[in-house]
C-alpha cells in the first residue's frame, strides 16, 4: 500500500506543477520547494539540537504556538525550534516569527524526499499538528527511531473507508498520540493566552459598537454574507442600532464593491475610518469592513454575535476565537468535524443552521433571549480543561 501512496504523491506533485501555469497558489507552492534541499542544507545549524513541528497551515501553526512557549519555557535553550509548512500561506505569514528557529516548506512526500529531509534535520523529537499524516516521512522517522507525537488528534474526525485504511497503517508510526478528548486542546489553549494577554483597544470600534446590537462575520463566505445581507435589510428598522462588522476570509479590490451591491447601501473601511478625525454621530456607519489582517480574534469582544464562516465550504474557521468573548456563535451546517464547536453546540452557546430561516429564527432568539449564567460556567468548566494541554503532553514526554 505504502508503494501505492508514493505513486499517488507523485501523481499529486504532477497535477500541483501543472496548475501552477494557471493558478497563483499552485505556482507559490511550487517555487516554495525549489532547492529546499540546499536551502535547508545551509540553514540547518549541525551543532545545535532541534525539535521538529510540522504544521499545514497558520491555523495548526497557532496550535502549535503554546507547545513551543512551554518547550522554551521548560528547556530554554537546550533545543531550536524547526518549522516546517505545508501550504504557502501559512509559510508566508510567519517568516519573521520570533518563536521559529528554522523555518521550511515540507517536500513532497516521496521516498527519496523523507530521506534526505530527515538526514539533514536529524531532529531529536517530530510533531505533527492534527491532520498532518505523511507516510513515508513518518516511516523514516520510525526508522531512524526518533520520538514522533501526534497533537490535537479529533475522535470526532469523519473518517471514510479508505481513510481509515490509511490511519490503520500510519498511526503506529507515532510514539504517541495526544487525543483532544483526553489531554484537551492547544488551539483552545491558544484563544485562552491571547484573550488573556489581549491589550487591543480600539477607540473607533469601541464607538461603532456602544449602545448598538453587533453582528460580526468572522472568516466569512459569500454564503453567510448574503444570509446577513438578507437579515439586514428585513430588521434594519425593527432592531435598534443594528450593526455589522464584516471580516471575510479572503478579499481583494474589488470586494467591498460586491458587499456594498449586496448590503444595498454604503459600507466603511476599518482601515479608512480609523484614522478620521474623532468620531461623530456625522460618521456612525452601520456596517463595518474589517479590512486589516491580523485583529479579527481581537475584534469579537466589540460583538454580540458571532457568525463564523466556512459552514457552507469544508468546514467552520476557528469559533474558539469569538466564543472566548462569551458571545453566541452561529454557523453553517459543516462543522462536526471540530470537538469545540461540538462542546459549544451541547452547551447551548453555539448554534448551526441549514439555511437562511433558521439563521433568521436563530438570530431573533438571542436577541430576544441572551444565553444565560448556567451555559456559561458549562463554558467556563470546559476552557478550565484546555488551559494547560501544552504543559500536559509535555509530561508525558521526556526532552531529554
């Protein structure tokens, strides 16, 4: 089966180089892996000690954040840390990361790349986040018998056949594997340390928000911005200063055009509103776009909803990250495959829809009806769980 997954990885790297002609990603994910052996080659320090963390993307990269402060936190400096990425953009967002020792974009999963990969990394310990499962990688890796863990594996993960015949032969590579059910989970971890240490405020979005009920889109898609838009223009005059930030996964120029076409009405740029004069009831907007990267995990506290987008794609973003706030959160119906969302819809805190009506009725009944004090501490005891995963899976492990 292994000679199988290495002709099918091959075939992979064929179809990504052929549709770099045509698509931008394609192309970065290509010219990413020119030379990453010479380039890995001369960036590897032979004289120092690394632990390995491979992520896929800045989402498990996140998830990997409080495991690193707790290595450096209980070794210092015996060990650097090496990065390697997946994806282009999780590469791109973090090149200046002070937490990254040695950053790189993993080969293709060939035989003769994960022998080469860990001959020059030779790492002391491998951790993959979440879903991050390479065959022949964690095949050398076995080989060479270096410590190999598996961190924030989901039970609640739907597996197809197929699927599970490949976990049923990869698995066993892993020394271990650190089940969120059982040790908790350092993407919570992670949303827990940045509300704690949040020092973002914003005296513009404090006075957009004051005395308004707010609706934010958090990562959205065209989907959850035409069911808002809908919402919108329906209560606009029966929902007192009804108000709406909107954060959508991905834009470009052209985008706040095709928001304000949606919305039927204007629609103020963060980045241009905040640096007008103080604000006056001359400049109140009603709807925001929140075109700057990087503060939407702050900006959830200025809501009082949360709607989180990529319920109608592959999967929700990272609800965590508005539900720290203690904020209702609604989404599409593709979320199962994510234990919080999971913990938060048995709470009563996090609410999934299927289409525009129950996104409507949802919506009228928190706003007629808060969650109350009970569905909260139930948050509360579940955060408690995941406050201290990192230092728990370290326990476990001896970086000796």
């Amino acid at each position: 089966m292994r000679y199988l997954y290495s002709f099918l990885i091959q075939f992979y790297g064929l179809l990504i180089f052929c549709a770099s002609f045509v698509n931008s990603k394609a192309k970065k994910w290509c010219d990413g892996r020119k030379n990453w052996l010479n380039s890995l080659k001369k960036n590897r320090n032979l004289q120092l000690k690394y632990i390995w963390i491979h992520c896929a993307s800045a989402g498990e990269y996140e998830q990997a954040i409080p495991l690193i402060q707790q290595i450096r936190k209980e070794q210092k400096e015996d060990y650097q840390i090496a990065v390697s990425f997946f994806s282009p953009s999780g590469f791109e967002s973090y090149q200046s990361s002070k937490e990254i020792d040695l950053l790189f974009y993993l080969p293709l999963d060939t035989p003769k790349n994960a022998i080469q990969l860990l001959e020059i990394l030779q790492p002391k310990f491998a951790f993959f986040i979440r879903y991050e499962i390479w065959w022949n990688i964690l095949f050398e890796l076995k080989n060479k018998n270096i410590p190999t863990y598996l961190i924030n594996s989901n039970p609640h993960q739907k597996r197809n056949f197929i699927y599970k015949k490949y976990l049923a032969r990869t698995l066993p590579f892993f020394t271990e594997v650190f089940h969120t059910n059982k040790v908790g989970s350092t993407k919570i971890e992670r949303v827990l340390n940045i509300k704690d240490a949040d020092n973002f405020s914003d005296s513009y979005l404090e006075n957009f928000s004051k005395d308004s009920y707010v609706i934010l889109l958090g990562s959205s898609w065209e989907t959850e911005e035409k069911y808002v838009a809908a919402f919108y223009k329906k209560y606009i005059s029966k929902i007192k200063n009804l108000k709406i930030i909107i954060a959508p996964h991905e834009y470009n120029s052209t985008k706040i055009q095709v928001l304000s076409s949606l919305f039927n009405c204007n629609i103020h740029c963060y980045s241009v509103e905040k640096n007008k004069p103080p604000f006056t009831t001359e400049r109140i907007a009603s709807i925001l776009f929140l075109d700057q990267k990087g503060i939407l995990k702050h900006v959830y506290k200025y809501a009082d909803i949360a709607l989180i987008g990529g319920g109608f794609k592959n999967g929700i973003h990272n609800c965590s990250e508005a539900m720290v706030y203690k904020i209702p959160v609604l989404f599409g119906p593709n979320y199962k495959q994510f234990e919080d969302a999971i913990e938060y819809m048995s709470s009563k805190v996090a609410f999934s829809f299927q289409n525009y009506d129950e996104f409507e009725h949802i919506l009228l009944d928190l706003y007629q009806q808060p969650i109350n004090l009970h569905q909260l501490e139930a948050l509360d005891f579940y955060f408690s769980k995941n406050k201290n995963t990192s230092q728990e899976i370290l326990n476990t492990i001896n970086l000796k």
